[in-house]
C-alpha cells in the first residue's frame, strides 16, 4: 500500500506464524502479547486496546489475527469513518477466513483478496456493491486518486446504483474512468476541476491541474497561498484539483515552496531557465533580468502538465504570480 507500514497483531502462536508469513510479503511490523516477549522481532502489548490509537495513527491497514467479535471491540473506540477510518481486516486463528472489517471500498477488499491467495484462504467480502458486481464509486475514487468533495451525497447515489436506477455521470476532466458508466438521466455524478453549483450531484475531483508560481525573494508562504486562493476563486477552480506545482530550479532552496507543497500534499517540481524558456510563450525582461527565464509561472505549469490546456494564463498578486494547466491526457 504505497510503501507504507502495516500492523499484523497477533495473540496465539498461531497467529505469530501468520503473521511472520505475511510479513515476507508486505511491508509490516507485527505486534505479539507480551507473553511472547523476547521470541522475535516483535512489538509488544498487554492488550491490543492499549495499541489500536498507535497504529490508527500510524499505519495503513492492521490485520487482527483473531476473532471478528474481538476486532470490533478492540477497534470501537477509534472509529470515526469510513474516509478516515485505515483498512481493517480480521484472519481467523487457523488462517480459513480473511475479513475486511473497515475500509472495504479503501483497499481492505483487495488486501482480502491478496491474502487468502498468500494463506490458501476464503476472503469474505460483504460489500454489497462487490456483490452484485457494481463499482462502488468511492473505491473508483481511491484508484484514481479523486476527492469526494460532497460525501454527504454519496450514499443516495450508490444506492440508485445498487437498485439498479440510472445515474448520470458527466465527466469534465478527459480522464477515462470506465467503471463509471451513466445514462442520460437520474442522480449526477460530476468528474470536475471546477467549482459546480449542484448540491444533489456527487462531485469527484481528481488531481489534474498543474500548478505553475514564480515569486519574488521576499514572498511567504502566507503570500503563496493566498495567491493560489485568490486566484482558484476567481476562475471558479477547485484547491483539491491541484496534482503538482512546479517553479524555476533557483528556488529550489527555499523552505516555504516545499511548505506550499507540503501543505497541498501534491509534488514539487523545479525546472531550469533554459528549459522554461524554451516552453515560453510569453517573454517578460523584467522576469529574464531576475531568473535568466522569460516566463516562470506559465512555462513551468506547461511543462508540468505534458503541453496541458491552459486555464489561467497569468494571474499576479502582489509578489506570487499564478498559472493554471490542465494535464494532458
């Protein structure tokens, strides 16, 4: 699961040979009762309820080796939903079953299915969508890494799914997402970068806009985001559509563009004059007598995006100035 950390807990030995057999395959700590201590390797507990908020807060999936009735006692307290809560799965003490618990449509099912192949096991997978062989659309938003931006209209949609009613699914962004096949009428689902007025609808949105910013010496991180803010209200786009930014490679040391990127959680690029000018389509002197680049912002975004359609050619606000591509398909 993208290189990050699992839990495998366990509480018998039986377990503890579970475990160390799923570990030769994911990437995991495992965690044993201390009545095993000094056997291994192992993080050790008392009580699996004195580790559930660590491992919440630090791993990607845990895997209970143990009863489903004990899972869900242990895990209660640091539930708080299903686009928070981490993937969740229980493997009965003999290794027969593998159960998602949580996260079923955030990657739980598919974990199911990748251990009962390792551990010669049934998962057991209880979503209904997966049932009746539909696309739940929130796994179809982890897989392509959308946001849901209204998840309060996710369950009336998914359900005129699972009855079998049309859904229309419109799509503004050019990204091929065959699982989610509409009509021409019923409830909305909109693939968007843009800021749409429609509170019945289900608005995904993926990250597809690159970002470009040039900014002078004296510029802050306060000056970065209030720019991108501005600017993203203005032409009505969306923050959470934003998939990479990217600058000229002289700024590459300093620490508030690496917070910028940081804190819109998407990748940083850094790009040399001479490959920004050779992407510029419009010149400034004032801009090539500071950098040794005609054009910052808009050369980077372009570049970025793959020669993307540009939706913000150039927006200055104060000493950030703003570019908006979006990603070549």
């Amino acid at each position: 699961m993208d290189g990050k950390r699992i839990a495998l807990v366990s509480v018998t030995a039986n377990g503890m040979a579970i475990s160390e057999r799923l570990s030769l395959e994911f990437k995991a700590d495992i965690f044993v009762s201390s009545r095993f201590a000094g056997t291994g390797n192992y993080k050790v507990f008392h009580h699996a309820e004195d580790i559930t908020s660590l491992i919440f807060e630090n791993y990607v999936a845990a895997i209970f080796i143990m009863s489903l009735g004990a899972v869900v006692r242990i895990i209660a307290p640091c539930l708080h939903d299903k686009f928070h809560d981490i993937p969740v799965l229980a493997i009965d003490d003999s290794a027969r079953f593998v159960i998602p618990v949580t996260g079923g449509h955030h990657g739980a099912n598919d974990m199911a299915g990748k251990i009962a192949d390792i551990l010669g096991a049934v998962a057991v997978i209880t979503t209904a969508s997966d049932l009746h062989g539909i696309a739940a659309v929130d796994s179809v938003a982890v897989k392509y890494g959308m946001v849901i931006k209204n998840r309060e209209n996710l369950a009336p949609v998914s359900g005129d799914m699972l009855a079998g009613d049309p859904v229309q699914v419109i799509n503004r962004t050019g990204i091929s997402v065959p699982e989610l096949q509409g009509s021409s009428s019923g409830r909305k689902i909109i693939i968007t970068y843009m800021d749409e007025q429609d509170d019945s609808a289900l608005i995904l949105v993926p990250q597809v806009l690159d970002l470009g910013i040039g900014f002078s010496s004296d510029a802050t991180l306060k000056d970065m985001l209030k720019a991108i803010e501005s600017t993203f209200k203005k032409f009505h786009l969306l923050m959470e559509a934003i998939g990479s930014i990217s600058t000229i490679d002289i700024k590459s040391g300093n620490p508030d563009i690496k917070k910028l990127a940081e804190s819109l959680k998407c990748p940083l690029h850094f790009y040399p004059a001479e490959e920004l000018n050779r992407h510029a389509s419009d010149k400034s002197d004032a801009v090539y007598r500071a950098t040794g680049a005609y054009s910052v912002s808009n050369a980077a975004a372009r570049i970025s995006s793959g020669n993307g359609m540009q939706i913000v050619s150039k927006e200055i606000i104060n000493n950030v100035t703003v570019s908006v591509f979006l990603h070549g398909h």
